[in-house]
C-alpha cells in the first residue's frame, strides 16, 4: 500500500497535471513572481539579452543569403557587398549572439535559483508551521511533491519556458516580417499550407505520446507485481501461489503488448506523415522557389534566405504548443503552491531559543471539555471530560481503544483546541498561553518512538537542541540508556535509522526518555507502549520513567493496568465519557465498574 502511494506520489512529479489559464491563474502567477523582486535587476539585464540575442537571430538567414548572392554574383550593391566582409558581419553575429545568451543564461539560471530558494524555504516554514488538523487531511506524499515536484516546474519555467516563449514569439513575428520582405507570393504559399500541417502534426504527436505513457503506466504496474511478489516471497510460497501469480503477470504483460502494438501503428503512419507532408510541403515551396528564381524573380540567396526563415517560423510555430502545456502545468503548481501558502499558521513563532515566558507548575484542569476532529464533525470523540491533575500529580487515563485517551493528549500539547469547555494550566485557560510556552513545557514520550536519521546523540538532543554533550551523556544515564550506547563501537556518535544499526523497542523508548529529561518539562505525557517488553527491559525502561516522572505532572496513557497502581488518581473513559474515577483502591471496590472489570480481564490474560 505504501508502495503503491510511492509509485503515484512519482508519477505525480512526471506528469504534473495542467491547469486552465485564467485571470485567477495570472494572478497566482504574479504573486508568486513577486519572489523575484529582489532579483529584479539582473532578471530585467537577462531579460534584455534574450530579446537581444533572439533579434539578432533573425540577422542571420538574411546573411546566409548575402553570402550565396555575393558567391553567385548576384548581390546588389552595398555595404557588405564580398564573400569575406559578409562572413566576417556572420561571425560577428554569432559572436554577439553567443555573449548575449551567456549572460542571458548565467542570470536567469541564478535569479531563478536564488527565487526558488526562498520559495522553498517559505514554503517549508510555512508547512512545518501548520496546524495538526492540516495534517490530518492531507497525504504526506502529496505535500512532498509540492515541495519537490511543483516547485521544480515553476524553477524550469523562469529558466526555460519563459525564455523560450520569448524567444519563440520575437522569431514568429520578426520571421514572418523578414520572409514577406523577401517574397511576399512565397510568403502567401507557406502560409497557407504550413500552419494545417503544424496543427495537424502537434496533435498527432500528442495522441501517440498518450498511447505511450499508457504503455509506460502497464508496464509499472506489472513491475509492482514483480516487486510485491519478491518482497513478500515468503507469502506467496507458504500459500503455494507461484502459479496465481505467475498468470497474473502474464496478463499484466499482455496488456503491455497490446497497448504498445497499437501505439505502434500509429508512430509508423507519424512517421510517414513527417516525411511525406512536412518534408513534401518543404520540396512545394523550394520547387515553386526554384521557379521564381528560374523567372528572375528572386536570387539564389533569397530563397536560402527565405528556405530558413520559413524553419525558424516552422519551429516556432510547433513549438507554441508545447510552451503553453508548460505554461499550464507551471499555472497548476503555482496555484498549489499559492493554496499552501494562503494556509493559517498555527499560533507558534518561529525561534531558535527557548526562553518561556510564562513558566507553570503544572497543573492541568479539564473542565467540560468536548471535543470532535475537524476532518470528522460528526464523531463527538470527548463529551463533557472533567478531572484535574494537581502539579506533580500522577494521573492514568485508562479505558477501551478508541475511548479518546490519545486524543486528550493532543489537547494537552494543544494540537487541538476543545470545542466545548476549557482546559486550564496554572488554572488559566490554554488559549490565554503563548502556544510556544505550553510546548516548552510539555513533553511526550510516544507508543512508538520516531527516531530520526542522525545520531544517538543528535537524537537526544532533539529534546533541547542547545544542550552539551555532557548534559546529553547525564541524560542517558539517568534514562538507563547511557551503558548500551557506549556499548556501540561507535558510542553516542551511532547512526540509528536505514544506515545504523537498529534498536531494540526498549532502547527506542529509553532514547525517549532521555530526550524528555534534557526538555525537563512541567508536565509529561506517557503513552505507554502497547506491545511489552521482555522483563529486564521492561524493569530499565520503568526505572528510566521514574527518574523521569520526579518532580512533575504525569499523565500516563495506561493499556496495562498493572503499571499505574501507584498513581494519584486513575481516570477511565470509555466512548469519550469519563466514567469513573479515583485511586486504584477506590475504582477496584466499585462493584459493576469499568475498571475492575478490566483489571479483572488483564489479570487472567
Ligand atoms: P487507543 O487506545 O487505541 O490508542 P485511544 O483511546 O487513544 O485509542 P483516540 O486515538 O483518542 O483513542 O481516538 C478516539 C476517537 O477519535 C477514535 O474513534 C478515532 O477513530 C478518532 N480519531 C483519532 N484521531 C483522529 C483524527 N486525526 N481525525 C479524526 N478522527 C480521529
């Protein structure tokens, strides 16, 4: 399934889809062009020598033709009037040409990265600023490939797409001038036979690239077949399916074939199309040139002259359609990236230090609160909770899965806020903090403990990034993880993650702690971990939580009952209702109650 999101999340960046052209578009467009404001000088030079160095393009048909006219004798008088006069003028034509879009190249190439630059970053600090229930809506791929995929297309088209629409409409316009000047009956007989052939050639090369991706598109889908099969070659043996899926990537192949053979048919007639239209419509005007030069009334050089420019209009011509799908792609990821960077941030500021205004002594209040998902309105995940964990309190929020025991955590690190009631810290109501202090505050030991690719050290340090190495060291030692990390040959500076070695459930969640203990936090969540530990880890990671629960609020999310005997008060909440609660000796002595039933059921498991 992973995979299969993979697969889409690459096809994403090959075909990015296209979008309609509109005034909301353009507007998108400028706005996101107005990144380019502080590089506008060097855009505005590199801008200038494209113009430039398109015109000076034009200059060069006119004088190949010169150069053939002098050859033959049949050039009229004037100022480049020799064969090496009018090859020097060419040189320096090209010479001019080729300065002009070095620098054309050099600027825009620079503008357009230093653009997409702060593009990017914008967007990455706007993202990783976002609400959780952004999140919750959105598939993590797709907002990667925004990031990747959309923004590349927008850095390609200040590079590339702009410049060659410039370009292309400067040689359309100026090439069509230059050959009504030479000729204008040849110019009328191109005209009239070259844009249907254009039109006629675009689509049909459009189609066939359609059959192709077809083709392509089979073809990866049989590849994942292959991929799934040998990953999970276990399965398959053990079920005894060679043969099931043996045929399933036969028909799988097939239909690659099929798809391919039909593509095939119509890249042959393309073919003969290009070479008996396209090139005979170039034999009809060089055969009806050759008759005006045969009648005097053009030179030799004037029909190279105008043989070429008819190229270059050609060119453009068929160019324009290929430009403008660009152009609607790039209007496609501007308007994505526009969306994302209309998004409203979450309250939080963007600082590296982590000086706490408001310091509390940790004592959580949840009075009345009701609370739904934004994604699910209909689902009233907390109905009227209320108890209260006292500063340095341990409170267990027990209860069935799905009872919302999570969902209360979020509210306290304040991913969320209540629909309906208050939550209070210090016996303020949440919304009243900065939202940087509450989280300064708040620390959270996961169920599953997400390292990242660096190492074990960075990986503590991500709880306090300024902390030393020694205070990082006193960590793991109070977190029971100091003596198997400097059991690594490598000690602290192990890599954990794809490159590293693995860890262990038990030292995943010690490295947790450690990190929970450097952001000594006023109050402490613990998810505690579903799936258990073998009895000498299970004694060093409830050792490591001790250390850390000292001196200040807990609220542990408890699936076994066995651990949370010692807490302060004992909360169980079933479907969103708080239905009980107190310590272990008073929910035990409820007849009828949850948490006896529960403890009971635990006990003979
Ligand atoms: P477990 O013990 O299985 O972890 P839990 O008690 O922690 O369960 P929650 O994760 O708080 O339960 O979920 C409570 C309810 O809210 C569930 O019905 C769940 O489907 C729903 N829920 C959880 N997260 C979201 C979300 N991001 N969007 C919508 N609904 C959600």
């Amino acid at each position: 399934m992973a995979r299969a999101r993979l697969n889409s999340g690459n096809a994403a960046e090959e075909e990015l889809p296209k979008a309609k052209i509109n005034r909301q578009s353009l507007q998108n467009l400028i706005k996101l062009l107005s990144y380019l404001r502080p590089y506008r000088v060097k855009f505005g030079l590199g801008f200038f020598f494209l113009l430039l160095s398109s015109i000076s393009s034009l200059a060069f048909p006119a004088a190949m033709g010169k150069l053939i006219d002098a050859a033959t004798g049949t050039l009229s008088e004037g100022i480049l009037d020799n064969i090496n006069s009018i090859a020097i003028a060419l040189m320096a034509i090209l010479l001019v040409q080729a300065v002009f879009s070095f620098f054309r190249i050099l600027w825009f190439v620079e503008v357009a990265e230093k653009t997409l630059a702060d593009i990017r970053k914008a967007t990455y600090a706007k993202l990783i600023t976002l609400p959780m229930r952004f999140f919750a809506q959105r598939r993590v791929g797709e907002l990667n490939s925004r990031i990747s995929a959309d923004l590349s297309q927008i850095q390609d088209s200040i590079t590339t797409t702009l410049a060659e629409i410039i370009r292309q409409i400067v040689v359309f316009i100026g090439g069509t001038i230059a050959l009504s000047l030479v000729s204008g009956k040849l110019t009328l007989m191109m005209l009239s036979i070259l844009p249907v052939l254009v039109v006629v050639a675009v689509v049909f090369g459009r189609f066939i690239r359609k059959l192709s991706r077809q083709a392509q598109d089979k073809l990866a889908d049989s590849n994942t077949i292959v991929e799934e099969t040998l990953q999970g070659i276990a399965n398959v043996k053990a079920f005894v399916n060679e043969a099931y899926e043996v045929i399933r990537y036969k028909r799988s192949i097939d239909e690659v074939v099929k798809l391919a053979l039909r593509g095939a048919k119509y890249r042959g007639a393309f073919a003969s199309f290009i070479i008996f239209c396209l090139f005979g419509s170039i034999v009809a005007v060089v055969w009806y040139g050759s008759n005006l030069v045969s009648q005097g009334l053009i030179t030799v050089g004037g029909l190279t002259t105008f043989i070429l420019y008819a190229t270059f209009v050609g060119a453009a011509m068929g160019s324009f359609a290929e430009l403008y799908a660009q152009l609607q792609k790039t209007v496609g990821a501007t308007e994505r990236v526009i969306e994302l960077l209309n998004e409203d941030n979450e309250a939080i500021t963007l600082t590296e230090t982590r000086t706490i205004k408001n310091k509390i002594s940790g004592t959580i209040d949840f009075q009345g609160v009701g609370f739904y998902y934004p994604s699910r309105k209909e689902v009233q995940v907390l109905n009227d909770v209320s108890f209260k964990a006292n500063a340095g309190e341990r409170v267990a929020v027990v209860g069935p899965s799905g009872a919302g025991k999570s969902t209360i955590a979020s509210l306290i690190l304040r991913f969320y806020e209540p629909t309906q009631g208050t939550l209070l810290f210090d016996g303020i109501p949440s919304d009243a903090y900065n939202l940087n202090d509450i989280r300064n505050q708040v620390a959270i030991v996961p169920q599953d403990v997400l390292l990242f690719g660096g190492s074990i050290l960075e990986n503590i340090q991500y709880g306090k990034t300024d902390a030393t190495e020694a205070e990082v060291i006193q960590a793991a030692q109070r977190a029971n993880a100091h003596e198997f990390i400097t059991g690594f040959p490598e000690g602290y500076s192990t890599l954990v993650g794809e490159r590293g070695i693995k860890l262990s459930g038990g030292q995943r969640q010690r490295i947790a702690i450690a990190r929970a203990l450097l952001k000594d936090p006023a109050i402490l969540i613990l998810d505690e971990a579903t799936s258990s530990l073998d009895s000498e880890s299970e004694r060093l990671v409830q050792e490591a939580l001790e250390e850390l629960m000292k001196n200040r609020t807990s609220i542990i999310i408890a699936h076994r009952l066995s651990t949370i005997r010692e807490a302060d008060r004992i909360v169980v909440i079933d479907k969103g209702k708080v239905l009980e609660s107190g310590t272990h000796a008073q929910l035990i002595a409820q007849e009828n109650g949850l948490y006896k039933y529960l403890s009971e059921l635990q006990l003979e498991g």
